[in-house]
C-alpha cells in the first residue's frame, strides 16, 4: 500500500467552498431494498393518539416493509463527472452527517455539488428516514444510544469529557467544538443485529444508481469495501473515511477489485485513543490485499501531509474543504474513473 505524502500548497488552501454556477434538475428521494414481514398473534391496545381524542384500537399485526433504505439525490442538469457521488455514514448517525455542518456552514454534500457531482445521501436500514422495526419481533436486539462522552473521546475530539462539567479538547483539533452539543442532536439509535440487511440494501443501491463513486465513513466503511466485491463493475472508485471495519483477506476475493481505485483516508490523534490502534488495523490489512492481488489503493495520513488537527468527524471539522478537496483530486487523477 503506498502512502501519499503531499505537502500543501496555495492550491489546496485555495479549495473553493463557495457556491458553483450550476443547474438543478431535480431533487428527489426513494427508498430502496427491504421486504414484506408479516407478525402474528400480539395482542391489540387502546391508544390516545391526541389530547381530546378517542381512544383507538391499534391492532400491530399485519404486513409490514422493513429493512430498507432511504436515499436523497440531487441532480444537475449538466454535471461535470459522468459519474454520481454517493455518501454514506457511519455508526449512530444518518445521512445528515453529509449536509449542513454543525456549525451552520455547508457539508460534503453541497461541496461535491459544486465540484461538479450528481450527489446521492443515504440513511441506512434502521436509521433517519430509512425507519426501524420492532424488536424482538423483526429486529432481533434493542437499539443502542451513544452518550456525548462516548463521542466526544471516541471521535478523538478530546481527551475527556466529564458529564455535566469540563470538556477538554486535543489542542490544534479542527471539530467546531461550540457545535458540539448541536452535533450531539445528530445521533440515531443504532442495533448491533442488522449488518446483513444493511449490506443488502447498500447492494441494492449501487444497482439502481450505479456505475458510481462512493464516499463511507467509519461503520459504512465495511459496508463500502463489500458493495464493491459485490459489483466491482459498478463500483468505479471508493473513498473510505477512516474506515472502523474490512473485509477478511482470507476469506474475500480482494483480486475482484483490481479495477476499482480505493482511497483511504486517516485523521489526526489516532494514536491518543485505544480503540483507534485496533480499528487501524483490518482495513490496512484489507488494503494491503487488494495491492497484492494488483489493484490500487492509496492512503492519506493527514497528519502526515501538513493537515493537522482533523478529527474522526472529518467533514465536519473547520478544515473539511480542504480535506474534500483532496479527496476530489484524487478522484480526477483516476482517469476514465471521472
């Protein structure tokens, strides 16, 4: 695996955030994926639906679709790349983590617009709009949350977080930390059981909007590397941001992506946090297979490129233009890719 070093220049400092002359299309949604489940036999309650209403009987047997993903597009009449651009989260959050910053200045979303991208947000089985199912019914464990603590340290946003009172921040870190609570609202529960639906709906994705690029962060990560074992001819390049999990060279095909560039990309403060020495490891290893089997795969170390104090939530820190920026120059350099 090869590891870019570039230092940055005027260019990269110069990466235009500002809105692009372009055409809109269209704006539009869609779910995809899922399938009908049927429950049986659990019993009727009276429910108030709304202060002076009758009680109504609410009968939660039936037909119900579960298990799918909502997705948000945006068009452009005449977009630059041939190809759109797909972004999707990590674990606990939705497809917000693409739009509007935290602090009020636009996302990835609206940037790769303006590079020139038809631009695709998702929100995964279970999460934002794609909805949940009950449990233990259909999903087959109760969701978990994630407290502000967990994702202020596990982040790498700081060192500490002590409920209720100091936050202490890595110094030099690029996360807005006066929008941290604002962030916080972002956060989406999550279950442990539903990886294979998940992978099942991204799969169905890529076949209806695909060939494409795609951009994961974190948890979609994994989800990211498998869509493009499963459709190598769709999947034209993948961008991962710090990924938390990969594929096992022992037991997946890493030859069936010699024709598709991987790009993956570390922040800053990995190694002031246990967890991320461990979570580094697998989808390295995943890189280093894809090389040996003859693909490509590059590997951005910010820190190592000039670019300090990024956080796990990258695109949301005060530097993410420049980090998307980088990201956009990699695609180009693909070739026929773009």
């Amino acid at each position: 695996m090869r590891t870019i070093a570039i230092a940055l220049g005027a260019a990269v400092m110069a990466a235009t955030s500002a809105a692009a002359d372009y055409l809109v299309k269209e704006v539009g949604s869609f779910h995809v994926g899922g399938h009908t489940e049927t429950l049986n036999g659990l019993p009727s309650k009276e429910i108030v639906f709304s202060p002076g209403a009758p009680a109504i009987k609410v009968d939660p047997n039936g037909e119900f679709e579960v298990e799918q993903m909502y997705v948000q597009f945006v068009k452009q009449a005449a977009p630059k790349s041939k190809l759109p651009l797909l972004l999707w989260h990590g674990g606990g959050l939705s497809g917000a983590t693409w739009e509007t910053k935290p602090d009020g200045k636009p996302g990835w979303q609206q940037f790769f617009l303006n590079a020139g991208y038809d631009v695709y947000v998702s929100d995964a089985v279970e999460r934002g709009r794609a909805s949940w199912a009950r449990y233990p019914e259909i999903f087959k464990s109760e969701p978990f949350f994630r407290p502000k603590k967990e994702a202020w340290e596990l982040f790498r946003i700081g060192p500490s977080y002590e409920v209720g009172g100091k936050r202490e921040a890595f110094e030099g870190e690029q996360f807005p930390i006066e929008a941290f609570d604002q962030f916080a609202k972002q956060g989406i529960p999550r279950w442990s059981t539903n990886d294979a639906a998940t992978q099942k709906a991204y799969d169905a994705l890529v076949q209806k909007v695909c060939p494409c690029i795609i951009v994961v962060h974190s948890q979609g990560g994994n989800f990211g590397f498998t869509a493009a074992l499963n459709a190598p001819d769709k999947v034209k390049a993948l961008i991962t941001l710090e990924p938390s999990g990969a594929p096992d060279p022992a037991k997946a095909d890493a030859a069936r992506l010699k024709g598709v560039p991987h790009l993956i990309v570390w922040g800053d403060f990995i190694d002031r946090h246990a967890v991320w020495s461990k979570l580094v490891v697998n989808p390295n290893k995943w890189g280093q297979a894809i090389v040996a089997a003859g693909g490509k795969v590059d590997t951005f170390e910010l820190p190592r490129m000039g670019i300090k104090g990024n956080t796990h939530m990258m695109m949301m820190d005060r530097n993410s233009d420049d980090v998307a920026k980088l990201v956009n120059d990699w695609i180009e350099k693909q070739g026929p890719v773009n």
